[in-house]
C-alpha cells in the first residue's frame, strides 16, 4: 500500500459493535437536549443580543438570530444524520475517520480538542469575573493576583486565576463521579438558567416602547448579516452532544432529537430575549458589557439584577459541564483507535468513565485559565468548530455512497439531499474565510503541532494501520 493511501486508510464500521466502548448507556433524548441547551446558552445570552443590537443590525437584532439559527440548523441536520448512523463516541473526528480516512480525522479531531480546551478555558475565565462581581455584592473579594491571569489588563508582574482553576477542577470531580450523575446536575442547572431568562422576558416586556422598534433595520441588510455572523458563534456548543452517541439510550431516535431539539429551544430563548430587550431599551444604548442588567435598571428593576448574575454563573456552569465532557470523550475516541496513548481510553469498571482523560483534561484547561489572559486563549474556539462543521457537512454526500453504511438503517436523513449538505459546507467555510487573520496564523501553529505528533507518534500506533501490516505480513 503506497504511503498517500496509508493516510487516508478508513476507519470500517461494524454494528455489531455498537455500544461496546465500555461506556454506559444512561442517556435519554431529554438528558441530550439539556446537554445541548446548557451548552448553547451560556453567559453570551446576556451579552451578545446587546451587542448586535448596539453595532449591527439595531432592533433587527432578532432577526439575526434567526438567520443564524437557520445556519446552524444545516450544520445540525448533517450532525443529526451521522449521529443516527454511527453512534459512537468521537463525533465528527469519528464521521470523517469513517468517510474521509485517517490523516484527515487527525486534523480535525486534533482541532476539536482546540475547540474544547480553550471554550473550557475561556469560559472559565469569563465565569470567575461573573462571580466575582456576584461575591463582591456580598461584601467578598479576592486580591487581583488571584483573580486574573498574567497579561490582563491591570494586573502587573506574575498572576494566577484562582476562581478559574477551582471551578474547572470541581466540574472534572464531578463529571468522574459518573455520567448520570452529572447529567443531572446539568439538567437542573439548565432549568434554573432558562427560568431566569424567563424571569426577565416577563419582567421587562411590560416596559416594552413600540418606538424602539424604529427604524427596525438601521444599518440595512449587511448589519444584519453582521449581526448574523456574530450570533452564529452564540450557537456554538450543539455539536458537544453528539460526542454523547455512544453513552445514548436507542441512539438512532434521541441523538437527531437532542441535536435539533436543543437548538430549537437555544434560538427561542435568543429571539425572545433579543425582541425584549430592544424594544425595553433604544438600540444605540445597547453597547454596554451587560445589556440585561443595564435593561433593568432602566426600568428600576434592579433587584432582578442580582437573579440575572447568578443566571450567569449557572450558566457557564452548564457550558463548562458539556464542553469538559465533549473533550474527554473526543480523546477517548482518538485513543481507542490508537493516535493518542492508551491512558485517555482507561474506563473506571465503577462509573464507566475514562477518569483518567478527564482528569488530565481538566487539569490542562483549567492551568489555562489560570495564567493565560481571555483574548488569548478564545481565538481557536470558532475557527475549530466551523472547521468540524463544514467537513460534517460535505461528510454526509460521502456517508450516502459508503457501501457499508448505506446498509445500516438510519433513522434520520437530511432533507433536500444533497443540497442542504453543500448549501452548508459552504455557509461554513464562508463564515472561516472572515475570521481575523491572528486566529488562522494561530490555527496553522496548532495544526502544525498536531501534524508533528501524528508522525510522531499517532501514524505508527495506529490500531488500523497494525492491522493492515498483519494482513500485508502474513500475505
């Protein structure tokens, strides 16, 4: 076998070997949309309606969303698609393994873990300064060397984010503590968030001005397409719950029911959100780091503000929970097929979690967070993801023809095949094309690493690639 065909070798999929990871089966279609909803609506719901509202697209705002939404969804049907016909753990490092071959799932997966790592670690960041503030209320406060990374604005000599280490430390306790467990939490958490949101809808909407409304689309169609482009990243997170197929009751019905049904419920409590806070406050007041609470007390309803903080809080929580989980799966799935040490694929007999991967994960994100400052570390979030999406979506026109898997029955297909798939891809790689060019010089060093450690290590521990050298050998 030449050696360009060595890396593009395919991982084959057998049926018969679903649900035999070592993982447990323990989660519903409800668990899987809470997955995705904790992971989608974090803290940017606060914050970025404002925020596309004051520079883009002013009232237009929701309409934003929407768009955005609509965006997301291809991506998500494809996700849907490939989750319903391959349930394993891995999620679209698996799909393209399968369809696209090694080196090619390398990179991806090895862009996933920038996406995981560093939205634990930005989150983490972005959660200690929310509880600060809430802490602070209470009379409470840390010295700002504890409090904020080296490098940060106003901090001078070395720092260490104590609130961000601790937090991401404790969500690893409690994801090693077993899946069900921690899904539980998430789903609590997940309804006190999505109440809070709800709290300030039906507070605010009694203060809604209809003027507010006008003009309703200042900066014309490019602010709203702007404004577009800035809420599609407020989406980001759907793709965490599909890492879940292999830890999934009946896969094949609540995988494409947690993916598109989180995202339904995410762009409701986002449209929602958006149309109240416009119309409660005139768009050109909405730049402001938090345009809820700047709302409220607009309106002298402060004393919602403090609810509204700790909605925050919560919801980073939920964020961290799923992010952390998604990553560890990821390298569980990397190993298994032998690129990573056997060490990440270590299930505890006891909780059926790869304890091990989740502690050095956990570990490595949350220094992160401790010593690196916020705009640092957030630049590989998007690019990464968007990376993951196109290729899930040209991935489905190659699942289609794959002479196994069309034997598998799927329970979901994407509709308008194959035109959905490719209208997505290139939505995807649109919206990489106009990313800064900081965060595609960051991405290539990235890449660059993980082609280093591929022929360093992950091309000769290949579990496929052995094989194929024992049927060469013996024939």
């Amino acid at each position: 076998m030449k050696a360009s065909q060595r890396l593009l070798v395919k991982k084959s999929v057998n049926p018969a070997n679903f649900n035999k990871g070592g993982l447990e089966n323990t989660l519903s279609a409800f668990s899987l949309t809470m997955m995705g909803v904790g992971a989608i609506v974090g803290s940017g719901i606060f914050i970025t309606p404002g925020i596309i509202a004051a520079k883009y697209a002013g009232p237009a705002a929701m309409l934003s969303f929407v768009i955005a939404a609509v965006v997301c969804s291809l991506a998500a049907l494809c996700y849907a698609e490939f989750s319903s016909t391959i349930p394993l753990a891995g999620s679209a490092y698996t799909y393209v393994y399968t369809v696209f071959g090694e080196f090619l799932a390398w990179i991806l997966g090895w862009s996933l873990i920038s996406e995981y790592l560093f939205a634990v670690s930005s989150v983490a960041v972005s959660w200690s300064s929310y509880f600060q503030n809430l802490m602070s209320g209470f009379g409470l406060k840390l010295p700002t060397f504890l409090t904020a990374a080296a490098g940060t604005a106003g901090v001078s000599g070395a720092g260490f984010n104590l609130i961000a280490f601790v937090v991401v430390l404790a969500v690893s306790l409690l994801l090693v503590g077993g899946l069900q467990e921690s899904t539980r939490v998430n789903s609590i958490m997940v309804i006190v968030k999505i109440l809070v949101i709800v709290l300030f809808i039906g507070v605010a909407i009694f203060f809604v001005k209809p003027a507010n409304y006008h003009p309703f689309m200042p900066h014309g169609v490019s602010g709203l397409v702007k404004g577009a482009s800035l809420a599609f990243y407020a989406y980001i997170g759907f793709d965490a719950v599909s890492t879940a197929s292999e830890e999934v009751k009946n896969p094949k019905r609540n995988m494409p029911i947690g993916i598109v049904g989180s995202l339904v419920v995410a762009s409701i409590l986002y449209v929602a959100m958006a149309a109240v806070l416009v119309g409660v406050v005139h768009y050109s007041k909405l730049n402001v780091g938090d345009p809820v609470a700047y709302a409220l007390a607009v309106i002298h309803q402060n004393w919602a503000a403090g609810i509204v903080s700790l909605g925050a809080v919560v919801g980073m929580t939920t964020v961290l929970i799923v992010m952390l989980y998604g990553g560890t799966r990821l390298l569980f799935a990397i190993s298994r097929d032998g690129l990573l040490p056997k060490v990440f694929r270590t299930v505890s007999p006891h909780t059926k979690v790869p304890v091990k991967s989740t502690w050095i994960f956990g570990i490595i994100a949350s220094v992160f967070a401790a010593v690196i400052p916020l705009d640092k570390i957030a630049e590989l979030v998007n690019i990464g993801t968007l990376f993951a999406f196109a290729m899930v979506s040209i991935g489905v026109v190659f699942l289609r023809r794959h002479e196994t898997l069309q034997q598998i029955n799927s329970s979901f297909k994407v509709p308008f095949y194959p035109v959905l798939p490719v209208v997505s891809f290139l939505a995807c790689v649109y919206l990489m094309l106009n990313l800064q060019a900081f965060t595609w010089h960051m991405f290539g060093i990235w890449l660059v690493i993980g082609i280093v450690i591929y022929f360093a290590y992950s091309y000769r521990h290949s579990r496929i690639r052995a094989g194929l050298r024992a049927k060469e050998s013996k024939s």
